[in-house]
C-alpha cells in the first residue's frame, strides 16, 4: 500500500505534463495500471471476482 504522501502528490497536478503517472486508485501501485479502469491488475482481478466489474468474470476453459 502507498504511503499518505503518495496519494497527495497524485492528486497535485504536475508542473510538465510529461511527469504526469498513472497510478493505482486504490493502492497506489505505478505498475501494471489498467487506463480503463485506473486500478491494477491485482485489484482488478480481486474487483472482478466480487462482481464489481460488470461484463467481467473469471475466465475457464
């Protein structure tokens, strides 16, 4: 989890539009952050299989 200070800079506009990251809206995690739905993969996932996500589900085969 993302400390205190993380969320606040995230939610300043940055001074270049070139340092601008996208950033996990629940953890705060920089890597693997879907555009469409601003979360990571893990919260997606986790999200997923509560059913918060529509249309999504567990993938078998």
């Amino acid at each position: 989890m993302a400390s205190k200070r993380t969320f606040v800079k995230m939610s300043q506009k940055p001074k270049f539009s070139t340092r601008k990251r996208s950033r996990c809206e629940i953890t705060g995690r920089g890597r693997g952050v879907y555009r469409k739905f601003r979360v990571c993969r893990h919260m997606l996932r986790e999200l997923a299989l509560q059913g918060m996500v529509p249309g999504m589900r567990k993938a078998s085969w």
